[in-house]
C-alpha cells in the first residue's frame, strides 16, 4: 500500500483498493487527464508493479475524471533481489 500511496500525484485521489492474489484493482478521481497518465508513470516505475492497465476513464462530476486500472503486485521483483 505505501508504493500505490507514494505513487500518487497531485491531483489525484484513490475511492477503493482491492487485492485479489497478486492482482491490484484501484479506482479513483482526478482533476484532470495528465494527472491519471501521470499516477500510471508513477506505478509503472515501481519494481514492485507490472505495467497497469487503465480500464476506464470518464467524465465525473463537476470538472472531476473518475478512473479505474488495475496492475500485477510482485513482492519479489528482480531489481531488489539483485541488490540484496
């Protein structure tokens, strides 16, 4: 949870999470498009991530964009098993 927290850019803000084996599901609001692009950048980044999936992006209420994607967790990836 602190690497989907830390990957949050201004902006943006998280509605749900959900984990399901190593499948991650958020979905969540922005104030505009580049910030949702933006927080995908930021979770693609991550060793720790495989590349998301954006499932949807949609005109909320008001100037909001409401978005879901979801990502594989890896809590072994090969870039820290290589530094330990």
């Amino acid at each position: 949870m602190d690497e989907v927290s830390r990957a949050l850019p201004d902006l943006v803000w998280l509605n749900r999470m959900s984990f399901g084996a190593n499948l991650v599901k958020l979905t969540g609001s922005a104030l505009d498009e580049n910030a949702v692009a933006n927080y995908i950048s930021n979770l693609d980044a991550s060793p720790f991530f495989d590349e998301p999936v954006l499932k949807n992006l949609a005109r909320g209420r008001g100037d909001t964009f409401t978005f879901s994607l979801s990502f594989a967790f890896n809590n072994a990836p090969p870039e820290i098993e290589a530094a330990g």
